[in-house]
C-alpha cells in the first residue's frame, strides 16, 4: 500500500524526494499533497507530477496522512505549521528538512509528535547517497524508512553531527565532480580528446570505487597493488603527495562544516 504524504513547502528538495518515491511506486500523486506559497511552484508540482498542490492547505488531507513533510525554510513561520498540526490533532509522523532546527525544538510540550528530522542526499534520482537522520522514540521507524529508502540510504547519526553530515556527507558530490573535471582535464592535458578522458575518468572512478568496497581493502592496500617500484603508478604517487590535492579536499570539507554551522545559526538566531 502506497505511503500518504503531506508536504509543506513544495521546494527543489521536496520535490526531488517525491519525484524518487513517485519512480519507485512508494507514493501515489493523488494521494500525495503539497501546499506551497507559490502559485508558480503550486502549478508546476500539479502539471508536472499531478500531485495535489496548493496554496492553502489542505487539513482533511493531512489528518489522513502517513508522514507529513516539514519542508519549509528555517526562517519562514514553521512552528505555526507545528501549532496547527497540534490544533488538528495530527499524531503520526512528521518529517522536518528544515535546517538547524532540532528534534527537541520540533517535539510539542505534550510530546504529541513523532519527529524524525533528516539532511537529504543531493542524489535522489538514482537513489543513491545517504540521507543523516534523527528520530524521536515516537517516530514509526518501518514507514519513515519505506519513504526515505526510495530516494537513497539512511544513516542514523547523532544529532550533534548533523552539521558534519551536511558539510561532508550532502556535499560530498561535489568533491566527486570535481575530481572527475580535474582528472578529466588531465587526460586533455596529456593529449588525449575530451570525450574519451571523460570516459576513461568515470569509469576508473565507478570501478575504483567497486573494487574497494567489493573487495574490503583499505584503499591504500590497493595503492600498493597500483605502485610497484619505478613504475608509472609510484611516479604519479610521488607528485599526488607533493602536491596539496589531500589538503585541498580536507580544507574544503572543514570550510562547508563550517558554513552549514553558520548557516544554522543565522537561520534560527541563536
């Protein structure tokens, strides 16, 4: 039996959740709701994927829902959204995106909710990557994990690290994509063509990839394999560890930790 969801906030990221449920038959348009503030967004969310969108909301709807989406921006007025599920007695799950916002914040005086607050993964369309998550004990784990899964992996973590889940976990990709353009941009250098160093470059990341998890090798085991003594794999090491390309991508991840802490802290004037 499909999952009844009721969003509020109908947002890229929302969207992109509902878009991998709807591919994976884990929810139904016409059993799936969304309001949003847009009248623009309402109208795409209908046309495109025929859910049932809308600037108000819609409160029958809700009552009947299996989980309800919390997917409003941090600053815009989501605990009114929380006094009016309170006012309607909703008592089954609700699933908050909104960042820097904790389960404790979330959960009501009378701890009527069952909360589980997530940090979705950015590679929902081929339902890969791990979404960060945090539950009350009042959340129905089977049901929230039925959703989550559709859309990619859940990881439960400590709330504490919710920020460097966001900063290495969600961000992650684009360390990936720049060290696909990089590499591929070095098979350019090296003189060969574009279409085919990008080719070469995304199949050695996929198979490097494979082979450490198939094999349960820590990745420098394998370098070890690569670099046999003169070769062509030692001489490539030797530049990697002259250069600042390890640095690199621990700066980048300690400064988006950083910033997702700022971020957090702006949003919710703490």
């Amino acid at each position: 039996m499909a999952i009844k969801i009721y969003a509020f906030g109908g947002g890229q990221m929302v969207e992109a959740m509902l878009r991998a449920a709807l591919k994976k038959g884990i929810i139904k348009a016409e059993s799936t709701g969304v309001t949003d503030i847009s009248a623009n967004r309402v109208n795409y969310l209908t046309e495109t994927y025929h859910l049932q969108a809308s600037q108000q909301p819609d409160w029958s709807a809700v009552a009947t829902a299996d989980i309800v989406i919390l997917g409003v921006r941090p600053q815009d007025n989501w605990q009114g959204i929380m006094k009016e599920l309170v006012a309607h007695r909703y008592q089954k799950d609700v699933l908050s995106i909104v960042a820097g916002v904790t389960v404790n914040q979330l959960s009501s005086s009378d701890d009527l909710f069952a909360i589980t607050r997530i940090i979705p993964n950015t590679l929902t369309d081929v339902a890969m990557g791990y979404s960060g998550v945090v539950k009350n004990d009042r959340a129905n784990q089977t049901v929230i994990e039925e959703f989550l899964n559709s859309f990619g992996k859940v990881d439960y973590i400590d709330e504490s690290l919710l920020d460097v889940f966001t900063g290495y976990g969600v961000a992650g990709p684009n360390y990936i994509y720049n060290f696909l353009i990089s590499f591929t941009n070095a098979g350019v250098l090296a003189g060969m063509p574009r279409q085919q160093a990008n080719k070469l470059a995304l199949e050695n990341l996929k198979a490097a990839a494979a082979f450490v998890e198939q094999s349960g090798k820590h990745p420098a085991e394998l370098l070890d394999i690569n670099n046999s003594a003169g070769g062509v794999g030692i001489t490539a090491q030797h530049e990697l560890d002259k250069s600042s390309f390890s640095a690199g991508i621990e700066n980048a991840v300690l400064a988006a930790v950083k910033r997702t802490k700022e971020l957090g802290k702006e949003n919710t004037g703490d």
